[in-house]
C-alpha cells in the first residue's frame, strides 16, 4: 500500500542527511541487502510523518519510523533505533516515493565525501573554490582532478539528467577568469569528466551488480553529447591566442586517449574527436604539418595496441581516414574505409556522412560526386539499407549542379540494388524516369497488382506506353498459372490495358491484340469465362 505521507525535496534531502548521522555505513548495506531482498512486507502510513513496516528477519521485526526524528524510530528487534531493519523499511519507503533508493544506502559514504572534498587538502589550499583563482595557470589534467573533487560529493547518485545538472552546476561555481579559449576547454573538460562518469561501465559492487545503462542514464548520456556537440560547433578562434594550442593539444591527446582505448564508448568519444578537428583545429591550421603529425600518433597508437576490439579498430581507421580527408588524399581514405569494411568491422552510414557533409559545406561538387561514387560500395548491406536517404538527397545536390552527375548517380545505384531499392526507386519517379522504373520492375519480378492504382496513375498519365510490356508481360505469367485465379488477375489487367491502348489512340491495335488472345486462349474455358465477366469478348 502507498503510504499517503508525501515529501517535499527539502524533507527528502533532510531524511537523506538524518540517514547518514542516524545509522553507521555498515548498516545501511545491510538495509540496501534486505530492501533487495524484498523482505519488507506492509509498508504502511501509520500517522502523519510515521510509517510502519514488517521486515522479516529470522523472526517478523515490527517497525515504526518517525520521518520527522529518525531518533525515535523503534524496532522490535530490540537493537537500536539505528538497526537495518529500519534502513530497509526506509529505502523500501523512499522507493514507493519515487526517490532514489542508493541515495539512502549511501547516505554514510556521501556525507564523508563531501566533507573530503570541504577539507583543507594537502599542500595547505583551504577549499575547491580557493583553487579557482589557479585554474587559468593549471594544465587539462588538474582541471580534471578539480572537477573530480567538486563532484565526489555526488558519487553515489543515479547517472540521470538532473546527476548531470547538479555535476556541471557543482563545476560552474568554481567561475574562473578565463578568456574565451581557455574557458571553452574548460567547460568540454567538465562535460567530458561528466559523460566519462555517466558512461562508466556497471562496476560488480553491491550497489551496481548486474546494472546497465538504463532508460534514464541513456537519455542523460544523450542530451550531454548533444550539449558537447553544440558547444565544439562554436569553434576555436586561436588566431588571438595562439598560446592556447597547448591547452588545444592536451585535449585532443584526452580524447584520442578515450576514442582508442577499449571503452566501450569509441564511437561516441570517435565523434567528440571528429567535430574538435572538425570545428575547433582545422580551421586554425594552414599546412600539412599538423595532420601529417596526428596520423603518426593514430598510427603509434594502433601499433601498440594489442587484441584491440572490432569497434576500437574500426575508430583507429576512420580517424586515419579522415587525417587523409583533411589532407586532400582521398584514394587514401577509400582504401582505410574499404579495409575497414573487407575486415567486417561494422562501417554505417554515419560514418562515412561525415565525409559528404564537409565537401557539400564547402561547395567542393567534384570532389563530392567522385567520394558519392567510391562510398557507393560501403553502403551497399543490411545494416545501411535504411539509412541511404541521406546519401540520396547528396546526389540530388550534386545532379542539380555537375552536367553529367546524373548518369553517374543511375550507374551507382543500379550498383548498390537491392539494397539501394527504395531510393533508386524515388530517384526514377522524382524525375519521371518511367521507362527506367518499369525495366527495374521486370527485373525484380514485381507485378502490376502489387501496386495501388493510385501508384500507377503517374504513368499512366505520363508515360502510358511504358506500361504496356509491364502489363502484357504480367497478363502471360498469369494465364500460365492456369487456375481461376491467374484468369481473373490476367482479366483485371487486360481491362486495364484496353483504357491505356484507348487513352493512346490505339484501339484498332488493342483489337487486334485482344482477338489474337482469345484465340489463342480459346481451350481455356475459365479464362473465356473472365473475359466475358469482365465485357472484354462476347
């Protein structure tokens, strides 16, 4: 039963710090072990701000609780009023409250982190906030160590949205005086010390056992990359200062370190490193120089890993891709990106967008129609063959603007079929491209009756003579069936056909046709009997 005592935030936060000073750490755990266990039974309002409970223990424990005192809390078990079947009737409540259950069996380690990280350290600084006026002289690594302080009070909290909020809200009281560089490394070191927690893999503890990333912890890991993402597309401006590469430099070591470790997460550290070269280092770069460097540190990199994942090796590989990309070695790139996929290591679509989205920004359409046709190959597989749209819409933009892109764009997707089926598809009927549409049709062995009427309207209006070997192709394979239900398929179609030869101005051929039919057909008496139904002889 619900109990109908309801707390605020501030009395929840209240009980949480009563938890911590009521009950010794040892305690809680075992309250934590026996609200796991369910053996809280009738959890009940017993009055306002009490609620009572029965744990069973070696023996039924009676226990009544006082919200308001945890003091004058009794149990039947005749320890003190601090005994673990207190702290289970307690978690057991703030469940059925909708509040966190860990912030309670962590109360004890909670209070104790956060009066760490209030202590004076050592080498004499009184506080975190004191350490604010080093920030501007510390390097990437003590920010880090900063942020970590800052946010150890909040290490037991469920990795959700608002574990986000009050992490980087916790980081943001430190307000350094920073300039504009600086203070934008700052704030993605904060984010990426934030994701790096919210992302951690469920450690086998017994808060965590068996844990993954729920509903609530994806969303939250969400909207931070999102935040990450909007923030690296502000850019670097270090024409002003230049001082800051160093700064630039320890962060993007931070982040290739992450995207090439075995994580778990080298995808998603693979795009903070793609959109910092992306948005951040290449537009303050003017030679080779500082590409041809970062190869040989992806390159070192993958030479000392060893056993390294299929997702870690394909991250080493499109980082080496896109270093070729940036430096205008594009048949580089393909034979990364081709390696990547001969070695079956999961290449989408993503991917290689990233590509086509730098070359269409920078209006380069020769350059992008020739990487449209080497990626045609890569994209050619299940796991992309509903994310081509995208793909597609590139080709459009090129058509529209390179003579001859749109023969190239026909030869590459008939390349890429089936897979390619639905785009090619909307390719032909976009440009009316009806002949072409009806020869794909044949030979994917489609029938006129598998589409709507409505579909075919188009062509019928357009193109009707296209229809014609699709119509009377279809009509033979039904009269081959030789059963009533093939007559009344092909009959539905020859109606059909005898309005395209009339809209055509054809009828004496459509006779002709028709007459040659039927005799033809003459011993098929049910299929003479469709006909006659559907008014087509006499």
């Amino acid at each position: 039963m619900q109990p109908n005592y309801v707390m605020d935030d501030t009395q929840w936060h209240q009980l949480v710090e009563d938890a911590a000073e009521h009950f010794n750490d040892l305690t809680l755990k075992r309250g934590f072990q026996y609200y796991k266990q369910e053996r809280v039974l009738q959890l009940r309002a017993a009055a306002a701000g009490r609620i009572a409970a029965v744990v069973m223990d070696e023996e039924r424990c009676q226990v009544e609780i006082d919200l308001t005192r945890l003091a004058d809390s009794r149990c039947s078990c005749q320890a003190a009023s601090g005994c673990k079947h207190i702290a289970a009737a307690l978690m057991a409540y703030a469940e059925r409250q909708g509040r966190s259950v860990n912030a309670l069996a962590n109360a004890k380690t909670a209070a104790a982190a956060q009066r760490a990280a209030q202590a004076v350290p050592a080498g004499g600084v009184a506080r975190p906030q004191e350490l604010a006026d080093r920030i501007p002289g510390m390097s990437a690594a003590e920010w880090r160590e900063l942020f970590a302080r800052v946010t150890a009070p909040l290490a037991h909290e469920t990795r959700n949205v608002q574990y986000v909020k009050d992490a980087l809200t916790a980081i943001g009281r430190l307000k350094p005086a920073l300039s504009p560089v600086p203070m934008r490394l700052f704030a993605l070191h904060a984010q990426l010390l934030v994701l790096e927690e919210v992302m951690k893999p469920a450690r086998a503890s017994w808060q965590q056992l068996g844990s993954h990333m729920g509903y609530h912890t994806h969303l939250a890991a969400s909207e931070l990359q999102d935040a990450i993402r909007a923030a690296l597309a502000e850019g670097l401006d270090l024409a002003d200062e230049p001082e800051q590469w160093a700064r630039v430099e320890e962060t993007l070591a931070a982040i290739r370190g992450k995207m090439l470790s075995e994580s778990g997460a080298q995808a998603e550290y693979f795009d903070i490193y793609d959109r910092l070269w992306r948005h951040g280092i290449r537009a303050n770069l003017k030679d080779r120089q500082r590409y041809e460097e970062e190869l040989r540190q992806l390159r070192s990199a993958g030479a000392k890993a060893e056993a390294a994942s299929k997702r870690t090796l394909l991250t080493q590989a499109l980082a080496q891709s896109r270093m070729r990309f940036y430096l205008g070695e594009d048949e580089a790139a393909w034979t990364l990106l081709q390696e990547a996929a001969g070695r079956k290591l999961d290449l989408l679509s993503g991917d290689l967008y990233r590509f086509l989205a730098d070359l269409s920004e920078a209006e380069d359409w020769a350059r992008l129609l020739a990487w449209l046709e080497a990626i045609a190959p890569l994209l050619a597989n299940h796991a992309n063959r509903n994310h081509l749209s995208e793909y597609a819409a590139y080709w459009e933009i090129v058509a529209a603007r390179l003579p001859g892109a749109e023969a190239r764009m026909w030869d590459a997707l008939g390349r890429m079929l089936p897979y390619a089926g639905d785009i090619y598809e909307a390719q032909m009927r976009a440009r009316g491209e009806w002949h072409r549409w009806v020869d794909y049709q044949l030979s994917a062995g489609r029938e006129p009756l598998d589409f709507r009427a409505t579909e075919l309207q188009p062509l019928e209006k357009e193109a009707p003579e296209a229809l014609l070997p699709f119509y009377h192709q279809a009509v033979e394979r039904y009269v081959a069936e030789k059963n009533r239900a093939g007559y009344k398929a092909a009959a539905r179609l020859l109606k059909r056909l005898a309005k395209l030869y009339k809209k055509m101005k054809l009828e004496s051929r459509w006779e002709l046709f028709l007459d040659a039919f039927a005799a033809r057909h003459s011993r098929l008496r049910a299929l003479q009997e469709e006909l006659r139904k559907g008014k087509l002889i006499p």
